[in-house]
C-alpha cells in the first residue's frame, strides 16, 4: 500500500503495539482559500500526539492496540513511505478487519499477476475517478506518478482516462474496469472477448477484475468516513 | 458464507485438499423456456465429475490445491449448507485470494456487530439488487429469507427495499447503504446524521459502509465473470 | 394476471356476483425480520372477511358493485387462480376503469400473437425488474416460472435478464423492450431492424412494444399506489 | 384524441365503415431545411388517396376493416377535428386493440374526474416531454393550447414544465406526475401526501397516476413504431 | 440573433443610448389554464414603461446604459426583428458583458463558416432541448422554422431530433453535438472520425463543437435567471 | 486567463505579428508507463519550430496571423506565465473567435465582482471536474492552487468538491454551480434564493451562473477538439 503521512514520528520502541495518530487538523486541509470549516462529526482520530496531526475520518473510533503483525507492517510502512497511510489507521480500530484488509490488498496489489504493479494502480485510479474519491485519487495518484516516473499519467487517470495516450491494451484494460464500475449489470461475454482479444488471460481477466471491485469496495467506506489522505502524497513526483 | 450447490458429493476421504466441482451446465440453467444458449467463453468448471454439474463463471481457472485451512472450510460449507457455494469455488483457483476472501467476508458478516446477520443480509440484497447482480440476489436473497423466517423480505430487498415497511432504523440503514452505492460522492455528514439520530454509533456506521463497499465489490467480481449460484438457494425458504 | 380495497360493500348473500377481500394486512408482509412497519396512508382494502386479508393499495378507495361481465371474471380468477389478483381488486372502484384495464390486458397478454405467452410474460418482468415494481415483479415472475415450468427463468427475468440464457430471438425481444423502456427517445429504424433480423414480423413488433408500454403503465400505477401482490404468488412453482 | 395507415383497403361507397388513409409522406416532413430523407422500414401507411397523405408509422401493417363503432367514432373525429388521429389509424389493424384503446383513453382524458381536463393534457405533454415523444407532444401539445387558450402553456408543458407559472396544486400534479416517470420505484407515501396537502383525494391521486401511466406506455408504442403526428396539428391555437 | 418582443418601443430619440424595458408580466405567461402564479424573486425588468412589459429575468439588476454601439445593435434588432432579443436585455445591465456576449454570438452563428445558418440553429436548438432550456427553445426554435421555411423542423429540433428525416451529414452533426452536450468527456477521435467520413473539415467540427458549446453555455445562463423569450416568437412561421 | 508552456520562446522581434506553436507531442504526454499512442487525427500544431514542441488539439487547423492586439496579448501570457496557454493557441487560426473568447474569458475571470478571482477559479474547476474535461482541470487547478497558496484546494475542486472544507457562502456557490452544470432545467427560485440567503446579491447571481456557464461551453469545444494543456500547469504550486 504505497502511501505516506509527512513526518509520522516512529513509534517509540517500548510501545510496539500502539500506533500513534495526530488529532489535529492538518494545516493544508483548512484551506487558505477555502473559508473555516465546521469540523465534520466527531473526527476519528487515532493514538497520541505526534507531528501529522491528521484527522483520519469523521467517525470517532478509537485505535486498538496493534497485533505484532501490524505492528511490523506500520513499522516497514514508516521505514518505506515516511509515514503510515491514513487507510491503515482508519482501520485499526479493530484488528481482524484490518488484517483482512491488508492481506486482500497486499496480494491484490503487490503478488504476481499478469498486470503490472503500475497497471493495477492505473484501474485503481480511474475506477476511484469514476467514483469521485477524493482519498483514493490523491493516495493512489501519487502511486502512478511515482511508478510510471512520470508526472502526468496519474492527473490523467485522475482527470479522464480517455484523455490518456494509452497502448489498446490498456485502454481496453481501462474500458473494462470503468465500465463494471459504472454499469456492473451490462457486463457480458463480449466484454470479456474484448479483454481476450486485446491479449488479456482469463486469469488476467480476474486480476481486472478484482482491483476494479477492490476498489469500488475502498472508494464507499473512504466517502462513507470522510477518509482523508495523508497530506504527503500532494507534493509526490510532481517534476 | 451461507449458501449451497444440488447434492454435491462430500469430498473423498483420501483427498483432503482437493475440491471436485462438476463440469456440465445445471438443469435449471439451460431453461426449458427460455431457448438454448450458445456456451459463453470458456466457462470455468472446477474439479472433477459430480452430482452438481455446475458451472461456476466464464472464465477458464483450475483449481488449486485447497489448504488445509480452506479444505476445512470447504468441508463445514458442505455439512451445514449441503454445498459448497460457487463464489467459494470460483475464488479457489489461488489460496491466497480464497483465504483473503472468506477472512474479509466472514469478519464482515459474522463477527459481533451492532447491527443483526439478517441486517448485514439485508444491506447485502440492497445493494445487490441496486446493481443488478443474479449471483448476489440469489445467494443472499436466500439468506435473507432464512435468517427472517420469512418468504418475502427476501424479494423486498431484492426487486425494491423502499417497498418493505420497515422500522426507520433499517429504513435508514437501508437508504445509506444504497446512496453509497449510487452516489457515493455525494455521502457527507449529514448523511452520517442521519444514522445517528436512527440511533446508529459510529461503529455501526463503519460496519455499514465495510457491509455495503464488499457487496459493492463482490456484485462487480460476479458480474464480471458471469458468477452463477448453486441451484439450490432458488427453492429455500420459499413458504 | 392474477390480483382488493375499505369499506367495499358487504357482498349480499343474494348476489353470487359480488367478491369479498379481506382487511387485515396479510402476515408475510408485517416481516417478522423487517421490524414493525406503520400504515401508510389509508391503505386500500376492500370487502368484507375473508381469509385472505389484504391490503391492496395505499388509496382508500371504496369497491363499486362489480357488473355482471366483471363478477363473472372475478369468479373465473377464483376458480383458476384461487384467488382474485390485487391488481383487479384496485381497480373495481371503478367498473368503466376496470373493465377497460381487464380488456387490453387481455387482449395483450392472452390473444393471438407471434409471441407465446411465456414471451409476453418475460417482456413484463423485464420490464418491471427496470422499474423495480413490486407488485408487478412477484405477479409476472411467478407467471414465468409457471409458463415456463422452470423456477429460475422467473428469476433471472426479475433480476437481470442479461444474466440468462436465451436464444438470439428473446435476447432481442427483451433487448429492445427494455430499451423501450429505458431510453424510448432513443429508439430508431436500427432498433426495428435488429428485431426483424431476429426473424420477427411488424406485426410482432408492435406486440412486442404494446406489451412493454403496458408494463410501463402498469408499474407505474402499482408504484403510484402501493399496490401490494397477492401473498400466493411467492410460493408458487419454486421448484 | 385527435388523430391514420399502406393498403388500408380503398372504401366501398356501400360500406361506411371504412376509413381512407393516403400515403404520401406529407409535405413538411420532408423538411426542405433538413435533407432528404431516406425512408426507414416499409412506412405504414394506409388507405387510398386522400387530402391527407400521411405515414404513420414505420411498421407495415394492413387497416383491419371498422367495425361499426369504430367507424362512428373515426367519423365523429373527423366531424369534430377535421381529421382522424393518427394514432387511431396506427391501431387500426386490429379491432379488439383499436377498441380497447379508444376504451381506456376516452374514460382517462374524457370521463368525469377531479381534474379537469387540461389539468390530465397538461400531465400528458409534461410526462411525453420526459419521454422526449415526437407524436404526443405535437397532438397533446396542441390540445393544451385549445383548451387552455393559451398558445404559450403548451409550449412550457413539452419543453420544461417547472419553467411554468403555475399554482402549488398543479404543480404538484405535474412534480408526481413526472417523478413517477422518471423514477416510479421512488415514488412512496410522503408523494402521496405532497398530493393530499395539495388538495387532491386518493381517486384524484389515482387518476394523476393513471393518466401519467398511459401516457408512459402511449410515448413507448408511439417511439417503438415511429409514429407522426397529423400536419394539421402544428399550426392550430399558435396566436 | 434572431429573436423579438411584442411593439417594443422604438427608443426615443433624445435617449439614444438607454433602453426602456417594460415590467409587468405579459399576458400569455399568466396562463389562463395554470392558475396564478407568485412571482419568483425580484424579477428582473429592465428600463421605464412601455408597451412590451415583459419580465425578463428572474434577477433584479438594472440596465446600464448602452454605448453607442449597443444602441446601434439594438435599433437594428427592433428594425429588423421588430424587438430586442431578451437575452440582449438581461446581458444590458453591463456593457462589457453584453458586447462579449454579442460579439461571440454574431461571429458564431453569423460568420462564414461551412455550416449553414440554418444548421446553425438546429445544433443550437437540438442542444438545448437536452438541456430543456425555455428561452432558448423558444428564441431557436422560431429560428429555424424561420430559416428553413418550415413549421415542423423546429418542433422535431425542440422535441426530438432524432425523429427528424436529416441527411447523413446533419444526423452526425446533431449526434457529435448532444453527445458532446450529453457526455462530453466521451468525445474522442473516433466521434471526430465520424464527422470526417460524413464530409466535415476540421474547421467545420471546430464550428460544431463552438456552437454547441456555446448553447451549453447560454442554456444555463438562462435556466439560472428564469430568463423568458420574447411573446413574439411563439406564433412565428406556424404554417 | 492564467495559463504557461514550457519555456515557449519569445516570438522573434521581426514577426510581431505570428506565433510559433511547436509541432511534437511532449514529452510527458507519451507516457513512460502508459505505452504508445497513436497520433489521434491529423493533431493541429501551430507555427514553427520552438522548445515546446506541443500538440494543442486533433485538428489541423493552421494559425492565423496575430493582429496586433492579440500579439500584445499573447507577448503578455509569455512575460508573466512564460507561456502562452495552449487554449489561445487553438483559438488563434481565427482572429475574431479569439478576441471574442479572450474579451469573454477576461471579463469573466478578471473584472470586478462580487466573486473574488479565487471563487471564480474554484467554480471553474468543479464545473469541469463534472464535465471531466483534462484541459480544464489542469490549468485552472493550477490556478486554484495559486491565487489560493493552498496546494490542495485545486486537487480538492477537481475531485471532489463535497470534500472540501468550505464556508457555507462558498458551498451554496458551488451547490448552484455543479446543478447548474449538471441538470439546468431543474434550477428554480429556491436555488436563487439558497444563494440569496448565503449573501450573494443578484448580480452575485448572475456571475456564478456566467462563470459556470462559460466552462460548460470551454470544457465542451476542449473535449471536442482534444484540447492539451500546456505542460508547465502539472508542477505549479505542489508544495
């Protein structure tokens, strides 16, 4: 799950199962331009102090205590990205749905599959473009950027995939996902023969699938909380 | 996941950890009405020979091996439904999919939570019924009239959940669930007031949106391989 | 088309001719699971006592006396159906009303056409599963899976009829009729092609758009109304 | 109902009961801005020659011969409108369907009701103006002219009826009336109630209901065949 | 722009540059048939008495007064048209404005350019029956029955283009231009392509899309203010 | 119209009056992760050789020559924004249309009102996140994220402007502006009156709604013609 909040301070070695997560709004979430802001609901935020004082979610949950597992996942996290992505704290209000969350997500994601890494990102992308998810476009947006290395694509997928100079393959991959995204009733063998045709397996098919599905899944419980992304992922692979 | 195929046979003795799943297209499905249809695709069947010749989806998968963990699973699946539900075997071309699934699924629709099973069912026909999806309906339409020992909630929820006459709490939960699931750019606080002053917490609210995204993305995984339901849910609970 | 009103007047033992509808709300739809509803409006009911005590509609709308060509249809329903279908009850308010709906339901639904029976019931259910009505997806499905004798067709047409298997002709028919129904504005000379490339007549065609007009006519006074089915219907020919 | 059909059989000066139809494509549907047009399917027409030498529609059926009342009827039409609707030639094919029809319209737009007669054009023209129907929004535009005396209601009717000035009361009617088209498996009690408080009864809420129903399945069967509406229709009440 | 009031009075001649827009509702708006309507806002009217006293908007803003070049235009809309557009009037409360909008306007629909005058007015009116714009239907619609020397080509723009007989080339014109109007960020090369092989230079979809673009535009301006077309229009060119 | 190319030369002091628009797609938009494009039609280029060697849309269409108000213009974009913004390019094979889109555009955008320039930009960039333009999106995010030093805002407005924390002034603002965009003919008096009573007068009105109205016809001729932005927009105000 590539994401990062900035300067997430590591957890302190004597509490390896505690998380700690800011409770103050972050500054660029007020919005110079945009006026005050009534604070939504009750805000959840998670554990103590610390430097991204971010507020997660509008729902008031309180954090439990990591499993050393997640521990070990929100350390390599830190390790990796510099901070740990708000999805993550959002969820570790209780430990059996946040380690069924991640375990979908890692093999969804991160294991083989015949769609690149930057491919599944790109279905990511559009599908939460679609969607209007505000979490999902700005933490997996920073995600294409960074692994097409290239400033654009990711504001395309963002913005209108169909702008996108996109190989058929692709494209097809794209058309495909918006589609069961849109209008999961009209999807038919056709469909599928269009994904065959453009070179796509059936396992292939799956994987589409199953990000595109993934996401519709991660795109509803990010607007149903009011989900915020860690204000790290704005500035990433701008240049 | 509570479903189940016509008299699928109990896996033998000897091969703990391999499911067999029939090959031919079900009775039913061919339709004695409703003309004879071309094969789509390659229609993945899983497993051997069988009782229940059911084909799963359109896509051409072979089973893997089950895990100990998953044959045990499998196994319970059979005592206690009868069968083996086909979004089950559909996932059982890869152990780390099917793992992850059942783990998100049971969490969601078993583990304690303020709202009923026949709650989360519920939302799950709901949201199912929004986006149209047969393999959804049927399996949870049946679960729906078990669980409320009652033959028509199932087709309420179903063909139009704004028909039912339920208490405002559900009807609530209901309307949320199925903004979501059409709008869900358009879910803002006073939506979440909504389910508050319904006397739903904020973890109720969670549960609700984790309830509504997976159905969300399981409707788009079914529909996106033709996921067909075993034949038996058709016929229970009907009186 | 099998389907009753307040304050109906009490059939007079003299009169074979006049029918008795029940007024207590029928068991299955108070939902043991679905919590206890309010009334809606007045809610319609009609006759006296009876076994069948159902509430018809939300209108309250007193039964006129039904004219002998009516009581002696109401006594035919009785006899086949072993009941008088609520549709038919809602409308015997009054006579010139109902007999003009009981003739071109009639005509269209029973009469000589290039299209069987089960065909017109399917464009009704498809047509109604698009407008999600109620009242009219748990009449005609069942007359699906009657006419078919196949419990799942009935499903499939109520659910998403792009989910069955049907010969390139019924495709069409239903692709057509629910395009009719979706986006009638939409309709062109291509359209009719289509559909007499699939081996139907003008003739047919017509049929074919008369019966989904209809079905758009009679969800929506359903919907309007709050007409409720006839409890019989869900348990019929489920397996 | 003020509104003809290819080899509608030439009338014998010894039988009254048959209607002439001609069939050139009149004048102003050629369109001398708008190109030529190629002819879509067969065009039905019917009849011999006549002043009036319309297609009716694109669907090739034969003029059944009158029946008596039938024949009366086109004759009072033509008496009264100076023409026979188009419609009504378009059901000519087949007696027991033009009947049935001719039976439903005139006790919906005709018979005694709660509304008056304009207030049941006015939901015509607003529900075919959802329905974007070329014929009904020429025929049923002019009728809200001629009966309104007022050249410009019926232009707000077919282009955007909430442009209107219209009192609360009738716009309610038209609100439910659209609403019931455009989403009829939202509509629920709290509409109904908008209608109440309005000032309507529940026969009134019916007959609301019934008529926007009819002019749901009339804009289909109107579209599904290509139906034209009588030149004679665009000219009349403009100043 | 073709547009014009009721006897508006030619300015008087020691005003030259100030309009005088009447204020009292016209006539034909109150609808006999439609009850009487409570004013909406303010009501913008625009100038001193006069024998036109139209409301023009829905907005209070009060006329500037016209340079010399808008009196200009404006005496020669009243010369020609015998009355000033509305739209020009509710654009008079700011010069800068209304030259821009005039000078966009004139070059637009006036210019040389390979589309016609007429097919002009028919993207403007097919684009503004999608958006159901009142004034614009009213003001275009003249507009091309004008131009065309044809009563019903403007009633089948207003009402359903697709119901027009056009040549290939219009058909594909209207469809790039509701398309574009409808889902713009579904245009691609491929929608160009189809404009191409119908004969359209690159400099005539450039035209296409400025025009339809432009009525997108001017629709919503409209619809915001409750702008309303001049009286004169509706009984222009009906036979 | 705050707009910038990469480092697009100055034009040569002895052709004042021409502007060199460089002909090779850029780098960016090949996308290293997203394949190979296609050239997508002829690709109007503009001019001669040059640094940004930008495609500006998929028409050929050869730029005019600047008049020298246009030159004067164009020199302007170059000092303050290093480049001209590619949608005067595009503008510039026809001096006219460009004077009356950039005398519209600075009007709108520039002059005195009761918006500041930021609420204009913001409602830019929600009307065109509706209208998913590309073009749009990426110049006038930029815009937002400078006038309103806030590297979020502009992603805020082009996802999801619900998202945002606003002032209750500014949501109605942008309430009104995306029903405006998205369903005109359902704004009535109650919309005026929503804004009326967040503080906007009615010439507060009628900008929001020119504002709003101006982008639904840009993001259509963008979409059209396959509008591209100029590159140096993605990297502005990231930080």
């Amino acid at each position: 799950m590539p994401h990062k909040p900035v300067k997430s301070p590591p957890p302190s070695p004597h509490t390896p199962a505690s998380v700690t997560f800011p409770r103050k709004r972050e500054k660029e979430e007020l919005g110079k331009g945009a006026g005050t802001p009534g604070t939504p609901g009750g805000a959840t935020t998670a554990g103590a102090a610390g430097d991204d004082e971010t507020v997660i979610t509008a729902l008031e949950l309180a954090s439990a205590e990591l499993t050393p597992a997640m521990q070990a996942y929100f350390d390599k996290c830190t390790e990796k990205l510099g901070f740990v992505p708000n999805v993550l704290k959002a969820y570790a209000f209780d430990m059996p749905k946040l380690e069924a969350f991640v375990a979908m997500y890692n093999d969804l994601m991160l294991a083989p599959s015949g769609l690149s890494k930057l491919e599944r990102e790109m279905i990511a992308v559009a599908v939460s473009s679609h969607n209007r998810c505000y979490y999902c476009l700005v933490a997996h947006g920073a995600a294409v950027r960074g692994l097409a290395d290239d400033p654009v694509l990711g504001e395309l997928m963002a913005m209108n995939y169909r702008a996108a100079r996109l190989d058929p393959r692709q494209r097809a991959m794209l058309d495909f996902a918006v589609k069961l995204t849109a209008q999961p009733w009209e999807i038919e063998e056709s469909d599928r023969n269009v994904l065959r045709e453009a070179g796509f397996t059936d396992r292939d098919i799956w994987d589409i699938a199953a990000v595109a599905g993934f996401f519709n899944m991660s795109n509803r419980i990010a607007s149903a909380t009011d989900m915020r992304p860690n204000p790290a992922y704005h500035g990433q692979k701008r240049q």
